[in-house]
C-alpha cells in the first residue's frame, strides 16, 4: 500500500482564467459546478484530523499540504490564514512532526500583502505562465478572453524579490520556437522551470497519429534540451534533470512522479480522489465517493479508482513492457494512456515522442560524456525502437484489474 506524504487541498473549485487546456474546466468534466466555491471550515477540521490519524498510525515525520484550485487565492487573506494556522497545529499535536507547505496560483491575484503572508507561513510559491507573451495570452485568458501575460510576469518578478526565489510551471506549447521560449524565461530571472506536457487522451489528441506524425512534442524538447544543456547559467528544469538522473542510474521513473503517487486530493467538499488530471478521461472520472468527513484517507483504496491508481498505475500494456526503454519511462503517465474503448490498456499517446525524446537525451550523454560505462547505457535508434514497438502494437496487457475497471467506465 502506497504511503501518502502529501494532500493537495482544493480550497477554491473556481478560477478567475479560462485557459483553454485546463483538465479541471475545458476538457469533458464540468462536475466542479456541483462544487463548493470554497473549502467549508468544517471540512479542514476533518482533513486535520483524519491526517493526524494518518501520521501517526504510520509515524510520519513529515508531511506537505499543496494549496490548490482553481485559483487558490479566490479564498481571500483571511480565511486562508485560518487554515495554515489550524494545519500548523499539527506540529504541536504530533511529536517530532515539520509540516510544509507549497501553493500553486496563476498568480493574477498576487501581491504585497499575499506574498507577505505567504512568506510569513513559509509557504512556498509556484507560479503558472506559458514561457512566451503570445503562447500565454492565446491560451490563459480571463473570463472576457483577455490575456493575464503581464499580471503574471510582474507577480513573478514580485516573489523573485520577496523571496529571492522564482519557481514556475509552464505548459509546452509546440509551435512556439524553443529558442524563443528559454530566452523569454530566462529573462525574467526565473530558478526553475517545470514544463508540462498537456493532458490529452488518446479520445482528444489533436494531431492524427498515421505515417505523416512528426513527433512534434519530441522535436520542442530536443530542442529546448539542447539549448538548455549548452547553457552555463542554466536553470533548473526538472524533466530534464529527471532523465539524465533515471539513463545514468541515479534514480528510476518513479521519482520523476513521486509528488503525484504520494499524494491525496481533497476537493472543497471533501471528497477524496486520486490526481486531478485523470478529470481529462470523462465526466466525474475522478470520483470514489469517499468523503473526508465519513472516511479515512486509506477509503481511497477501497475505491476502484484509486485501487486502479495507485497499485496499477505502473501496470502497462505488453507494448510498454516489451520496449527496450521501458525501465526508463515506464510507460509514461496513467492519463495519458487513457482510451474510452478499452481504459488504460494501451501506451501513452505521447509514446513516440517520449522515446524519440529519450534517445536524443541518451545519445548525447554518450557523446559528452566518452567514459560512461558502454556495457550499461548503449547507443539508442529511435527508428528501430518504435519498428520493433509497432510489431508488439497489437499485444494487451492481461490484467483483471484493469479489465475490471474498464467494465465501470
């Protein structure tokens, strides 16, 4: 059974953006209108209760609270006060116990006096921007279709001098220029960047997958990678170092999702659910009927969703398994497998792309670094891995839970 280290509290279920891609409102799920605006008091008594359960039945010694939306900020000030400081009880309740805390905004509402309380609380910030001013504005727009670019490029820069520190998501748009994309970010003196492959399925992938398929998310991110390794005041971009962590034995794929498996969702009416990005496989995909004032955090187990999430995430199709990569990308994200006609019993519909991606990064590797051990990181062909993955196309995996699982969807 997977421990949990982490809840990721939905304290507001509305934004103040509309962008275009988001799983939570524009791709198939509009369950969040039967949603609170806002997380109620009652229901963070219960989650800090139900988690001081959890920590100390499995002698936890640290534990992160993520402050999500919608756009967590909505909340106001005040109320938001009020929850970190009944979070931070725990600390006196629980021996030995650090409890941190991180946010995620798109930062539109940032300013003085939230960056203040934030700091105070030491919570720490990440902020939403797509890299360029036009890829910004054409997809994170407000409700009048107006971009937010400028609102979020000075709440960067007003957390930079806060807290010395700029740390933000962006999601890849692939037909800005990569080149364009890093100085536009590095500009803005920005400490690290995660850049995040949008959620599409494999019901809603908007290039045709036929001959003519040009790997284009591949080709952004060998392009952007190069530019990136190249660079001597780099930042930190955290898929890359993953990669190179996972080809030279440092870590496995695992880390690289870490955050998503040890984490628990609450919605702002206390319903439990695995990751939030599973929203993009349908209409209330993500509920288990599990609610934190009735329930345990370990109920999201007894839901087939969750049981399906967390013991058989990393179960793929024969596929995956047969790839000669596969230890290194383990078939990538749950969502991304995701197809109406048959679950999750498939490879990711960025499968092509991923493994052009990581042959690039291995092969590179090899060629600046001449001493690494041949017998154990060898020279990859990208042709030949996706000819012998397309021999296997036609292989499933033979697993009853999943079987199961597709029979509710």
């Amino acid at each position: 059974m997977f421990i949990f280290h982490s809840l990721v509290l939905k304290i507001a279920s509305r934004c103040n953006l509309n962008c275009s891609y988001c799983f939570m409102y524009n791709l198939g799920d509009d369950s969040f209108k039967k949603q609170p605006k806002f997380i109620s008091e009652d229901t963070i008594v219960n989650v800090v209760e139900k988690t001081k359960n959890y920590i100390i039945k499995n002698q936890l010694k640290t534990f992160n609270f993520l402050f999500h939306g919608g756009e967590p900020l909505l909340l106001g000030k005040n109320k938001f006060r009020e929850i970190v400081l009944k979070i931070k009880d725990l600390e006196n309740e629980v021996k030995n116990l650090q409890i941190s805390f991180n946010i995620q905004t798109n930062g539109v509402l940032l300013d003085e006096e939230w960056c203040q309380l934030l700091y105070e609380n030491q919570v720490e910030i990440g902020i939403s921007i797509d890299s360029t001013q036009a890829s910004h504005d054409k997809y994170r727009v407000d409700h009048k279709g107006q971009g937010s670019y400028e609102a979020v490029k000075s709440a960067i820069q007003l957390v930079k001098r806060k807290t010395k520190r700029a740390d933000v998501i962006t999601v890849m748009d692939v037909e800005e220029n990569p080149l364009f994309v890093y100085e536009s970010l590095k500009k803005m003196n920005i400490d690290s960047v995660n850049f995040l492959i949008k959620d599409f399925t494999h019901n809603n992938f908007p290039f045709k997958k036929d001959k003519k398929y040009n790997q284009p998310y591949a080709n952004f991110l060998i392009e952007l990678f190069d530019i990136w390794f190249e660079d001597k005041e780099k930042f930190d971009i955290p898929i890359f170092v993953g990669y190179i962590n996972v080809i030279l034995g440092f870590a496995n794929f695992d880390d690289l999702n870490s955050n998503e498996l040890k984490s628990l969702i609450i919605e702002t009416n206390g319903e439990i659910e695995p990751i939030d990005s599973l929203k993009a496989c349908g209409q209330e995909f993500t509920k288990t009927n599990k609610n934190i004032k009735d329930n345990d955090l370990e109920a999201i187990f007894e839901s087939s969703l969750g049981s399906l999430y967390f013991n058989e995430s990393m179960q793929v199709c024969s596929q995956c398994k047969d790839c000669p990569i596969f230890e290194i990308c383990l078939g990538g994200r749950l969502v991304h497998r995701f197809d109406k006609k048959n679950g999750f019993d498939n490879p990711s519909v960025y499968c092509e792309d991923m493994v052009k991606f990581i042959c690039h990064i291995q092969n590179r590797l090899l060629d600046v670094f001449p001493d690494i051990d041949k017998t154990e990181i060898e020279r990859l062909n990208y042709n030949d891995i996706i000819a012998y993955n397309h021999l296997n196309a036609k292989k499933k995996l033979d697993n009853e839970n999943l079987k199961k699982y597709k029979e509710t969807i």
